[in-house]
C-alpha cells in the first residue's frame, strides 16, 4: 500500500513513464491508428511488464467469448496535460480479479497506458477514442461488448465517461473513482478561472447529454483535487448509479489508512466496503444485458 500511493503521488508531480513503443506510437495520426500498450492481469496468463495488446491478448485471454474484459484507464497530471503509465498502482482488488475472477468467471484487467496527451479546450476526445479504438479491436477478437467494463480513477475516470458518452453502445458500462480533470486543483495552482470554468461546461454538457450512459460513479467528501460538488450533477442521470463516501466521524477523515479522499480509491476502507458493491454491480449489469 505504501509503495502504491507514492508512486500515485509521485505521478500527480509530474513523473512520466514513456515507453519506446509509446514514443514511436506518438508520431502515429490518430488513437485509432495507435497500436495499444498495456499490461494484462489474467494470474498466470498476465503478462509482466507493458508490451503490445495485440501479443498480450494472445497470452492473456484463453476464451474470448467468455471472459469479462475490464480496461483500466489510469490518472492524469495537470489537467491531462500528461499522463503517467504505472501498472503497478492500479488497486490490488483490480488486479485480484485477475487472478481469481468475479462470482466464478474469468477475468481480464488490461491497464491501458494512454499514449495521448489532451489538449486545451477538447479535454477528454483523444483519450475516448482511444478507448473507443481498443473496443473496437476487442470486437474483432471475439469478446462481447456486454462482457466489457471501462474503468477509470481521476482523469481516468472522465476518460472512461466520455468513451460511455461516445461509444456506450460498444461496452456494458463504467466503473468509476473521482471522476475529473482536477478543476480545483488547477485553479488553485494558478491556472486561468475562464478556461477552467469553460473546459467543465463543456465535460458537464456531453455527461449529462449521454443518453445512453452506465456507470457506477465514486465520489469523495473532502476529495479537493476533484471535489464531488463538481460530478453531483450525474445523480440526475438515469443510467448513473453514484456513490457518495463520507467520514463516519466529524473529522473529515474517510480511511484512518487513506487521509488522503482522492485516494481512497486504494484504502482498506474501500477494499473491506465497497469491492462487494462493485463486484454486485458487475454481475447485476451482466445479466441486464446479456
């Protein structure tokens, strides 16, 4: 657990993994164009480090048709100005289905490392497409798209919205933590108010628009890199299912291990309480639409 939150904590400073692949992939046109990177969680079908989805799906998956897929959207740094690749700290219940699946079915947990940096004033297309593009390519390989969950914390989270507000109708649904660009954050920081206020009219618009939209949306009290004020507005949203976490106490703290909100994602609180709820939810959304 220490390990995992500083190296989350040191992703939010700024540090950056670049792979080789990733940097030739970088000159490509376009996500779709892109060959995806990551690395697979499927116990000892998983692959040990990030490499080429395509080589490691190969390893990974023994049936497609009957797997449940999840693809796992990291966090962002300064508004998704860059992006941090760290299979390592995605949370240990993530990569526990991996290994010993959901109520008796197989689990694939592909971490994607985005090779997309957003850009001002689009927040959120490029990293949507390009889990657009990774559904398609799913499609082409035999897993059905209602055995398909996108997950995602932070920026990860808004990434994995925006591809439900764009694609819904090529995976199940959302699994999110925090979701956001770090508004308040930024704006702390010195970012411009005007283009900060813009660019979250603009992710409120296309959320609250997406007709089609299902996710399971975590937000936290106190959370002050994405505070839940900002996603409140998704409770109105008949495909949304949103929890809020408060502190048991008056002290503001969610997790005596996490005193951190944004992080809470990761804590033993999280684990003991919620990974029941998300797994329920799982299996709830599977029979909805098979």
């Amino acid at each position: 657990m220490a390990i995992e939150k500083k190296m989350i904590k040191k992703s939010l400073l700024g540090a950056m993994l670049v792979t080789a692949a990733g940097a030739l992939a970088a000159c490509q046109s376009s996500p779709g164009d892109t060959p995806p990177i990551g690395q697979f969680y499927a116990g000892d079908d998983g692959t040990d480090t990030v490499g080429l989805f395509e080589q490691g799906f190969d390893q990974a998956v023994d049936d497609p048709a009957e797997t449940i897929f999840i693809i796992y959207n990291h966090g962002t740094y300064w508004g998704a100005g860059y992006e941090d690749c760290y299979p390592g700290t995605m949370p240990s219940f993530v990569r526990r289905w991996g290994e010993y699946g959901i109520d008796g079915r197989d689990v694939t947990v592909f971490y994607l490392c985005t090779q997309v940096t957003e850009k001002r004033f689009v927040l959120g297309r490029q990293r949507s497409e390009e889990n657009e593009a990774l559904l398609d390519r799913l499609a082409v390989l035999g897993v059905p798209r209602q055995h398909i969950f996108v997950f995602g914390h932070s920026g990860g989270a808004s990434a994995a919205l925006l591809t439900a507000e764009r694609a819904q109708e090529k995976f199940n649904a959302a699994v999110v933590s925090a979701p956001g660009y770090g508004f308040a954050y930024l704006e702390a920081e010195g970012e411009s108010a005007n283009w900060l206020d813009l660019e979250y009219d603009k992710w409120r618009s296309r959320l609250a628009t997406a007709d089609d939209m299902q996710a399971l949306v975590y937000v936290y009290e106190g959370d002050i890199i994405t505070p839940p004020a900002q996603a409140l507005f998704l409770r109105d949203h008949p495909g949304v299912r949103m929890i809020q976490i408060q502190a048991p106490n008056d002290d503001g703290v969610l997790c005596k291990d996490e005193p951190e909100p944004h992080f809470y994602w990761w804590s033993a609180c999280f684990k003991r309480d919620q990974v029941d709820v998300v797994e329920a939810y799982i299996i709830e959304r599977l029979d909805v639409d098979s």
